[in-house]
C-alpha cells in the first residue's frame, strides 16, 4: 500500500513537471549554456582579434585550450544554471499551498514524509537529466573542437558540480517547505546562495560552504589534492535540508 502510493505521487510529479513546461525550460536553458562553454572558448579569441582590427587595435591573445572550455562550463553551470534551478524548483511544496492542491494530496491515507521524498526524487532526477545530458552533449562538441578533451577528469568535474547544485537544490525545497509562497522560498534561497559565496573561505566555517566546489574543478583537473571542507559543507546541507524539510512538514497545518 504504501510502496502504490509512493509511486502514485512519483508519477504525479513528473506529470507536474511535464505539465508545467518546467522540464522542457530546464533541460532547454542547460543545454543552451553548456553549449556555449567550447564555442565561446574556441572562438572568442578570433572574435575579439577581429573587432580589435576593426578599430586599428593589434590584440595578441594566446591560443584557446580545453582547459578554457572547462573554466567556461563551471562557469555557466554553477553560475546561471544554478539561479534557473532554484526559481524552477522554488514552488516545489510552496506553489502547492499557494494554490490549495496540497491539501487534496494529504487528505488521502498519504504519510507526509511519503509526499516530501517524491519531491526530493523527482527534482533530484530532474537534476541528472539536465546536468548529464548537457554534459553529455557539450562533452562531445568540446572533444570535436579540442582534441586534448580527457573523458576522465571532465566526468569529475561534472560530478562535482551535481554535488554542488544537489545541494543548493534541497535546501530551495526546505525553503519551500518552510515558507509560504514560491517567491519568499525562491529570493530567500538566492540571496542564501548569493550570501555563502561572499562568506566562502573566510575563517574555519567559510571553508565548509558548498558554494567552494566549483572552485575545486580546477585542482581537480591538475591533479591537485582537494579541500575535504566544501564536500563535507555540501554533505551537511543535504541531510540538513531533508530533515528539516520532514520535522517541518510533519507539523505544518493547511
């Protein structure tokens, strides 16, 4: 019984996903910037040269690297992808009392935990498509245009930032769990996000802050040992943000 209804508010989920264009935004604005990563990396330099001699202005830029398209990827995932995930994700329980459906769910024999780990599933596989396949697809374009394009340490780094955006994606659920509307749970979780990146690396607790992980890419890809500190932060976020999201819902009242 309880396994039918937990699938049952799987399905309804992904049908919300689905309905709501949510899906096809997410996957559509990752790809669009993934793929700007080895194009803009690749041809930038030729671009700039080329306005440079428009205006008799002689620019000698060095010549593009992976290592470019790399920097240009974090950059665009962790930077945009990341405001998109949290204002699509910021209705998650929030929109749902907003517009009462909520209550419809729970007045079946629904346990509540059964309802928030639906959410936490279905946005977490939301996550992987939209992070893995443009991965994928960027992945391809970068080794077409850069023929030192290493499978490897691109799979790391593309691991990481999916514990980086995890973990910022839970705690927007909490949020949304916690407040009322989808807005208070979406500005609150960017300015939380915009918060940590300021305080990052500043004494023994700013070295914790997920908001650090991008910033392990680039050891990663040197071969440089990593800081434990922002997975450790990221780890914590996680569990903190799920139960939280339990204590809270399990004592909310409609």
């Amino acid at each position: 019984m309880l396994r039918h209804s937990f699938s049952a508010l799987v399905r309804r989920e992904i049908t919300e996903l689905t309905r709501t264009s949510k899906g096809i935004i997410g996957i559509s604005i990752f790809l669009f910037f993934g793929l700007q990563s080895p194009v803009i990396a690749r041809y930038l330099p030729q671009i700039l040269q080329m306005v440079g001699e428009g205006q008799n202005i002689k620019m000698i830029l060095p010549e593009p690297v992976v290592m470019d398209a790399y920097n240009q990827f974090i950059k665009n995932i962790s930077q945009i992808c990341m405001m998109v995930l949290i204002f699509l994700s910021m209705g998650a329980v929030a929109g749902e009392k907003e517009k009462g459906t909520i209550t419809l769910v729970l007045v079946r024999p629904v346990p509540r935990y059964q309802f928030l780990c639906s959410k936490f599933l279905v946005y977490s596989l939301f996550l992987v498509i939209c992070l893995g396949g443009t991965a994928l697809v960027t992945g391809f374009y970068t080794a077409l245009m850069f023929p030192e394009f290493s499978v490897i340490p691109y799979t790391e780094v593309v691991l990481l930032l999916f514990l980086y955006m995890l973990s910022f994606l839970y705690m927007t659920i909490f949020l949304s769990t916690l407040l009322k509307t989808p807005i208070s749970a979406g500005l609150l979780s960017l300015l939380l996000w915009l918060g940590l990146s300021l305080v990052t690396g500043l004494g023994t607790w700013g070295l914790f802050s997920p908001m650090a992980l991008p910033g392990e890419a680039v050891p990663l890809l040197n071969n440089i040992p990593l800081a434990g500190e922002p997975f450790i932060g990221a780890g914590l976020m996680i569990f903190l943000s799920l139960a939280g999201s339990v204590v809270v819902f399990r004592n909310w009242e409609g």
